[in-house]
C-alpha cells in the first residue's frame, strides 16, 4: 500500500465502502482486524483488498503495518489524516507514554520544541517505525519497571497516554540524552518547582532505579536551592564512584563527592 499523496479528486466510493467509512470515521485510527470485524470477513477474507481499495481512492492512510486512519472530507487537497501526533503515537506501539522532551514541552516546563515525538514503551520493540504521517517518532524501550508515573490527557477530544511531571523530569536524568541535556532539565526544575509534588519527585527518584539519576536530582536540587536535598539522600542509595552530569558531554570537570557526581557542566538559576 502506498503512504503517498492522493489525488486532489477521491474516487466515488461503492456502498459497502461508504458504511464501513461512516463506521470508522469517528475513530482516529483503526486495525485490519476491526476492519475485518466491521466487514464481517473471514481471515481468509478480502479485507486487505478492501482496504487497499479505499487507500488508492483516498480514503485512509496507513500508519503502520495494520494501522490505518480515515481522512475526513476537511483535509483538503493534501489528502493527510488530521490525527494529532501523540494519537498517532498511541498506534505505533503498546502500552505507549508519550515521554522525554515531548512531556516536557507538553507540561510547560521547556520552551524548545522538539522536532521528534519521544514515545516511552516497556518492552523491546523490533521494528521501531522512526516515520508515521510526515511525523518523526523515536520509541524508546524500558524496563517494565520503569514505566511507571503514566497519567492520561486529551486532545481533540481523544485520549492519550504521557508521563506526569515529576516522571518526566526523572526520566530525563535517567536519560538526558532525550531530553537534549541536563542543562534542559535543569532549566525545567528551576521553572516549574512549585508545580511539582516533591514527595513524588523523590519517590520516583528511588523507584526508577538508577543511582546516577538520583544523584543528579540531588546535585540540582541542591545546587539550584530546591527543596529539601537531604530528605532525598535519606531515601536513596547512592552507589560508589562518580557519575557523569550529563552524560551527554565529555567526561571533563570536578567530582562532586557529596554527590557522587563529576560535575562536566555548569548549571545555575
């Protein structure tokens, strides 16, 4: 099946077609086997066919491999479902959390716009689609136990999936390279500690279960004059040697020892 534009001028469509459309049109996406359910086909059916026909007339799109969504009569010329891109995201792969620097856009808390949707699953994901609809995604796999803080939110009067804020600022220093840097997350402590729920911030902190994010939080936390460092160093434990940061910089600066931490980039308020 071809993801390409349509032409400006959709083919008339059969009545089968037409009922199945009116069904599917008020979902923002749909699989082959509601299709197939929808169609009433057998799995040696034609529902593939079926849908092939409808996307060479310009009346799906499809996502992934059995995803498709409908394009509805305002898309205009360009013939593009008008799917937000975190309901795409909840296509692409299950359970999905939009997460990193997208929550962190989301919640408020940067004001850079990432140019890819970061989509946080718990499970390995093989063929990781990186293009859906002219979006980019980067799926990012964890552990089952750190995919936690998920909570759900609305767009276009669809739900969805993504981290709180407290989740999303320890993900990004568990893993700042998806977050653009610790720089960024420090940028988000400072602007939206008093939007955050410390006692939560600090559970998290022990619950994903990397010592080098604990520390991080601690040094900021500290450095930046948040809250209270030494309830959360009571809490967690620190592993010996020193962490980088940000371990997306080179490895060059001061051990912190109270923190555990080499310290190769400088924060402040």
């Amino acid at each position: 099946m071809t993801n390409g534009t349509q032409n400006m001028t959709r083919e008339p469509l059969g009545k089968l077609e037409a009922q199945f459309l009116t069904k599917v049109a008020v979902r923002p996406a749909f699989s082959i086997e509601e299709a197939r359910q929808l169609l009433r086909h057998g799995k040696e059916g034609p529902t593939r066919q079926f849908l092939e026909r409808l996307q060479r007339k310009g009346w799906i799109r499809r996502i992934k491999p059995g995803k498709f969504a409908p394009i509805p009569l305002s898309s205009g010329e360009t013939r593009t479902p008008q799917l937000h891109e975190f309901l795409i995201a909840m296509e692409l792969v299950s359970p999905a959390a939009v997460a990193y620097w997208s929550a962190l856009n989301h919640h408020g808390m940067t004001e850079q716009i990432p140019r890819t949707v970061f989509v946080q699953t718990d499970h390995p994901v093989r063929r990781r689609p990186k293009e859906a609809l002219g979006v980019t995604f980067k799926i990012i796999s964890v552990s089952p136990q750190k995919f936690f803080g998920v909570v759900k939110d609305w767009v276009n009067e669809q739900p969805f999936s993504i981290t709180d804020k407290e989740k999303t600022i320890i993900d990004g220093l568990d893993l700042p390279k998806y977050v653009g840097g610790v720089s960024e997350i420090a940028k988000a402590l400072a602007q939206a500690w008093d939007e955050l729920n410390e006692a939560k911030v600090r559970e998290y902190a022990v619950k994903i279960g990397n010592s080098a994010a604990a520390k991080r939080l601690g040094y900021l936390m500290e450095t930046l004059g948040l809250g209270d460092p030494e309830a959360l160093r009571k809490a967690i434990s620190l592993a010996p040697g020193f962490s980088p940061l940000d371990p997306t910089l080179p490895k060059k600066g001061k051990h912190n020892r109270r923190w555990g931490l080499l310290v190769n980039v400088e924060v402040g308020q």
